[in-house]
C-alpha cells in the first residue's frame, strides 16, 4: 500500500497550462502517483503507452501520461501545445 500525498496539486493542476512530471526508476511509485491523481479530479483522463505499441491520448483535464516518452511526435505536439493541465510519467 503506497501512501501519496496529493493536497499539494490540487491548486496547481486547477492552472491552465500546468505540468508535472515524475521522474524515476521502475518501481518508484510514478504510476501510484498518476493513479491517485485521477481519483481526485473526475474530469481527469489517463492513459499508459505501452512499449512498442500506441496508445490514444483521451481529452481530459487534467491530463496524465504515463509512459510519456513513447509520445510520438504528433501525440507530443498536441499535448504539449494544449493549455490543459498536464502530468507526466
């Protein structure tokens, strides 16, 4: 069981144009920490890409992108450039 405190985003994720980002080995709780997010906002939208594959970037505010380095290109662009809140993994 992971205990994440979240209380800290709230305000934040609320700015148009906000990004955070976990960094960190596998196993370090960037996952859990995206996860938790989405129970807190009911607008928010998730999504992981997988390895080798790709994976649909839903609309949602915010939105969390775990597994952000298999972006491509175009998916990058878009997210990048929207003014909704933004967390990364």
């Amino acid at each position: 069981m992971a205990d994440v405190e979240l209380a800290e985003f709230d305000e934040f994720l609320g700015e148009p144009g906000s990004v955070v980002q976990f960094l960190g080995e596998k196993g370090y709780g960037k996952t859990t920490h995206l996860l938790a997010i989405r129970s807190r906002f009911p607008g928010a939208a998730y999504v992981h890409i997988p390895e080798g594959e790709r994976a649909e970037v839903p609309d949602g505010n915010p939105q969390l992108v775990d597994e952000a380095q298999r972006l491509t290109r175009r998916q990058q662009h878009r997210v990048f450039r929207s003014s909704v809140p933004l967390v990364l993994g």
